[in-house]
C-alpha cells in the first residue's frame, strides 16, 4: 500500500525531465557504436544499485512472484529495444525529430492503461495528449522543413524513434502495475539487469566490441548514466509509484524542449519558428493533461 512520499511526485518527474533532456547530447557526441553506448548507460546505471539491493533489498527478491518477475523481465527486454532503436535514430535524423518522436509513447500509454491497467482516462487527459502530440508534429514539421540538419536518412531514423515509443509505451506501462507491489531498489536492478543483458546480445549480434575505447567515449558512457539513467529513469521508475502512467508519460514530454535547446546551444542544430512553437505546445500539453488526472 501506498504511503505519502516524502519526496513531491512532481518535483520528482521534473528531475527526471532535466536529466533525460541531455540523452540525446550524449549519445550524439559519442562516436562508438549504438548499441553499444546503450549497453555502457544501463549497465552503469544498474552496478551502482547492486550493493545497495544486497544490503538492504536482499530478502524483497525472494519475495518478488514469479508472474511479476516475468513482467519485469518483459519490461527490461522492452527497454532495451526503446534504447537499441533511439540511440540507433540519432545516427540519422536531428535531435529534435528524434527526442520528439520518441516521446509519442503517451498515446500507447493512455490506450493500454485504459484497456491493461483498467486506469481511467479523463477526456481532460485526451485533450492534453493530443495537443502535446500536436505540438511534437509541428516541432518535427519545422525541423524537416526549416532547413536545419536533419541526418542522412531522416524518415529511418524516425521510424526508429517511434518504434522507440511503443517500446517505452510498454516499459513505462509494466512499471506502473509493477511499482505497486515492489520497490524501487529491486525493480530497477531485476529491469535494469535484463535490459543489460538484452542489449549485450545486439552488441555482439551485431559484431562490435566491447572494449578500446578512449576515455572520452568512457566519460560520455558514464555521462548517460549518472544524468538519464539514474536521475532520469530511476526516478521516473519511483514516482510511477505515486502518478498514473500516463501523467507521468506525457510529462516526459517536455524532454523534446529541453533536448531541443541543449542541440543548439552545444551542437549548432538551430530550431525554426516553427520548432520552438511546437516545443509550447508540448508543455500546454503537459500542463493539460498533468491537471485532468482522473481522481
């Protein structure tokens, strides 16, 4: 059962916002492959929670059902592919079409709580994740049409990232049901540690190596993890305890504004007129949905 947070939800969601905002900074500055960016940021991500789940967690495993374990495990694979296919996206298309289009996953979210989890959404919510989505479709419109870089395959590496958002759909929507019932310590290490494992398959399926990188691909591996990993989605993952799905979904929406602005700021991607209109739109989004949660 849940009891009053100590932490406000909502404080904890905009840590989360900030962190996962340069992601996409990270993973454009690295120049090692993909899949194996994502497997450094969750596998930096979990090492650190593994002493502190052995010191203080150790009986809460033994405890875990194994139906909800299946679930996790379900969770961490879908994670891992929402990692394989958004990092692989940034190779081909900019940041802002790329951070934008990922973050769809509040219209897979608001259909599956409602069919899956049997959570009620208020026609308030609709009306927010539609003006949201709205306003991630002019920022993508702008970017397309403005003349900023775009990559060498941009309607791939779209692709890419709305795959991304179905697969986060399923994660966040896996979290939801499951931080219920088990706490953040163990549900991050039993998701983190699939999702680990997961994205180690890709890497060598697809023939890279581990090892030989400079210390500055090490530092941006490291990067990923402290800031999106463990002040991202680690947070994420403990305010879902206390937020429905989809609030705390669309409210990771407002990533496209700050990844935008950190792109031009640090790498030259200069957004259009229409861009930054859209990225207003996205937070009206925010703001309508966060406020229409059903009681």
């Amino acid at each position: 059962m849940s009891t009053e947070p100590r932490v406000p939800p909502a404080a904890a969601l905009a840590t989360a916002v900030v962190a996962v905002s340069a992601g996409a900074i990270l993973v454009r500055l690295s120049e090692a492959p993909s899949s194996v960016a994502a497997f450094y940021r969750v596998l930096f991500t979990t090492l650190p929670l593994l002493p502190v789940a052995l010191w203080r967690n150790r009986e809460e495993f033994g405890q875990i059902r194994r139906r909800d374990l299946a679930f996790a495990a379900l969770a961490g694979v879908a994670l891992a592919l929402h990692f394989a296919a958004w990092f692989e996206s940034l190779e081909w298309t900019s940041v802002a079409a790329s951070v934008t289009l990922v973050q769809a996953q509040p219209v897979f979210v608001a259909l599956g709580a409602w069919v899956l989890l049997r959570e009620r959404v208020t026609r308030r919510m609709v009306a927010g994740i539609a003006v949201a989505v709205g306003g991630m479709i002019a920022m993508s419109v702008g970017d397309l049409l403005g003349g900023v870089l775009v990559g060498p395959r941009p309607l791939y590496g779209n692709g890419l990232a709305l795959f991304g958002a179905v697969t986060a759909a399923g994660y966040v929507l896996a979290g939801r049901s499951l931080r219920q019932r088990i706490s953040i310590i163990p549900y991050a290490v039993v998701v983190y540690g699939v999702c680990t494992a997961t994205l180690l398959l890709i890497v060598v399926a697809e023939g890279h190596s581990l090892s030989g990188y400079p210390a500055r691909e090490w530092a941006l591996f490291a990067g990923l993890a402290l800031g999106p990993g463990l002040f991202g989605h680690t947070v994420l993952n403990w305010a879902l305890a206390h937020v429905e799905s989809s609030v705390a979904s669309v409210s990771l929406l407002g990533e496209p504004v700050g990844a935008t602005a950190l792109a031009f700021l640090l790498l030259a991607e200069v957004p259009t007129p229409a861009t930054l209109a859209g990225g207003v739109v996205v937070l009206a989004g925010i703001a309508l949905t966060s406020t229409g949660t059903a009681g």
